[in-house]
C-alpha cells in the first residue's frame, strides 16, 4: 500500500489530468456506473471559544477505475468576522484531512494521502468543468473575486481549461491581492490583474469565479450580465437573485448539502451550503450536463450559474485513482505492507 503526501501529488497531478480525471467519472456517474455516499458531518463544542470540532465523512465508488475512496476531515472550525477558517492545531500547526482509496476488487488499501493538494484541484477543475458546459465558447476574459487557496486553484484550472486574454482579480486586502496576481500569472503565463472593486473586476467579464470563505455576499444580482457564467463554491457568495434569475442553474449534485449531527451547544451559521429560494430538486447536475442529459448553454444572451456544492466522494475518487496510477508509473511514495492494513477476523 502507498503513501504518498501533498508534495507528491503537487509534483505528479496537473490541472489537465484532474480536470479530464473529473468529467471522466461525473459521466460515469450519470450513466448510473458510480455512486456516491452521503456526506456526513459530526459536530460538538471545543474548549475554545467560538470553535467547534467538525468530523466530515464522504465517499464514492467508480467501476471504471477500480476504485473505492473515502475523504475525512478532522477539523477545528472558527466563525469570526463572518468567515468559516480552519484552525491548524494539529501539532506542527497543521491541519487533517485524509483520502483512503481501496480496491474494489479485493477490498483492500491501495493508497492514503493527505487532502489538501487534491482538495483545490478538484474544486477547481470542477468549476473549469462547469465553464466548458454553460460558459460561452469565446469567453476569454476572467474575473476571480478570492485571492486565497481555493482562488489560486480556480485560476490554474480556468487557464488549463481555455485561452484567455485576461483574469481580473479582486480581495479586500491590497497586499495579498498584489501577491497573488504576480503568482498567478507566473504560474499560468496569463496576465492577472488585480483592481480596487468586485464590480471592476467583474464588469464585461464571460466567466465570474467566486472562490472565498466568506460567510456573507460578493457578488449581487445587479452585476450579471447577458452571457455571463458565474460560478460559486459557497452559497452565501452569491444574493439569491443571481442563481434564481439565471437562464440555467445548475449544481455539483441534487442531495441534500450537508447531513449534519451535532452535540448540545453547537450553533452553526446559517445556509453555510444553501441559497434561500433555489430547488436543487429541479435543477440539472455537472454530471448529466456532461453526459447530455440536461441541456447546457443554448445561446450566446443566456445568463449561466453553477453552484460548485456539495462536495462529492466522487471528485475524490476521481482524482485520487489519477494521483495512484501516476505514482505507481513515477515509482513515487513509500510502500507499507498491506497486511498493517488488513486482518485475518471477519468485522
């Protein structure tokens, strides 16, 4: 069995891999040849202040590829200033997210990996993907409001997917806003450019990505424009308006967003996953765009959202079965006998 760490995932997987990774196994999902667990969230109080402890379970499996996964997070979770951060308390002031990739075939572990790189790869490359399904085909000009982790990731997906002229970003913070562009456009030979406003950025803009951890609006409905795809992976980015006025919503997939258990004491924000008035029961999925089984953008004038929620096992089974095989090729991890992992009692 192999371990391998985020600096192996980083030096292995690219953006095109996951991206072709995901749309791979959303077809597959579609065709009713993979499956998805419901996630499943587990929280109680901490000792510290305005803390909880969060336990998140999610998984899938894929009979194309062999696989079955499992991701679990073990956070401490602080809602200060209207914003969800995960605390790195771990010892080393790290955090802990695993995936478990098994064999369906013989059940057993195949690999185990750290989250993290795989985690904004895929949330990425899935909002490339809804791109390439409900964007126009000749939108090149690209607004990002986020200049955090999950933004960088957007970007670097967004400019494997397609051409552009150009990514307007802006973040409240100057200086972390200035930071970012320069690495980006290192990394993707794009020019990013960073302004002062959110509507500077997204104004004439064919693909909008809302990538941030804020816990209130970035981007009002009066900032759409005809042809314009906007896409959120956090539903109190968006007002309301924006998702329910579209031409076409669509979302990650149509269960419920979270099934949350919690201890006595717990108080979570509201509609952390949810946007207030939008049937996710009518809308179409990422996946049966992908297949051709809902219509994507039928015309150049449609205003498009995609709601990047919920977090699915099978953007982890996707991506984790792609970071095996080029591991297994590269002879890159450490291998540990699988018998550490298995027993010879029936569970």
């Amino acid at each position: 069995m192999l371990i391998l760490s985020n600096e192996d995932a980083e030096a292995l997987l690219t953006m095109g891999d996951c991206i072709a990774a995901l749309e791979h196994d959303f077809r597959e999902l579609a065709h009713g040849r993979a499956a998805n667990a419901t996630r499943a969230d587990v929280v109680t109080t901490t000792s510290r202040p305005d803390t909880v402890y969060s336990l998140k379970l999610m998984g899938a499996v894929v009979q194309a590829t062999g696989v079955g996964v499992v991701r679990l997070n073990s956070d401490i979770l602080s809602f200060a200033n209207k914003r969800q951060v995960k605390l790195p308390l771990a010892p080393g002031n790290r955090y802990t997210g695993l995936v478990l990739l098994f064999s369906i075939e013989t059940g057993e572990p195949l690999a185990i990996f750290p989250d993290g790189i795989l985690q904004r790869m895929r949330v990425g490359a899935t909002s490339a993907l809804g791109a390439k399904y409900l964007a126009r085909s000749d939108a090149n000009t690209v607004a990002v409001i986020g200049a955090g982790w999950q933004a960088g990731g957007h970007v670097m997906a967004i400019a494997a997917l397609r051409k552009l002229d150009e990514i307007r970003v802006y973040s409240p913070t100057a200086d972390k806003r200035v930071a970012f562009c320069r690495e980006m456009e290192e990394i993707t030979g794009v020019k990013v450019r960073g302004v002062a406003t959110p509507e500077e950025a997204v104004r004439g803009a064919g693909i909008v990505l809302c990538a941030t951890n804020a816990s209130q609006h970035v981007f009002s409905k009066n900032w759409v424009e005809p042809g314009m795809y906007v896409c959120t992976i956090r539903g109190p980015e968006l007002e309301p308006g924006v998702v329910l006025d579209a031409d076409i919503a669509a979302v990650n997939d149509r269960t419920v967003h979270e099934n949350v258990s919690v201890t006595q004491g717990v108080v979570l924000p509201k509609n952390r996953h949810t946007i207030a008035g939008f049937d996710v029961k009518t809308a179409p999925t990422l996946a049966e765009l992908i297949a051709g089984k809902a219509p994507g953008r039928s015309n150049a004038a449609q205003k498009t959202v995609f709601v990047n929620l919920p977090g699915l096992g099978l953007q982890f089974a996707a991506v984790g079965a792609a970071l095996y095989r080029k591991a297994l090729a590269a002879k890159r991890g450490h291998e540990l006998p699988t018998e550490w992992f298995t027993e010879d009692v029936v569970p």
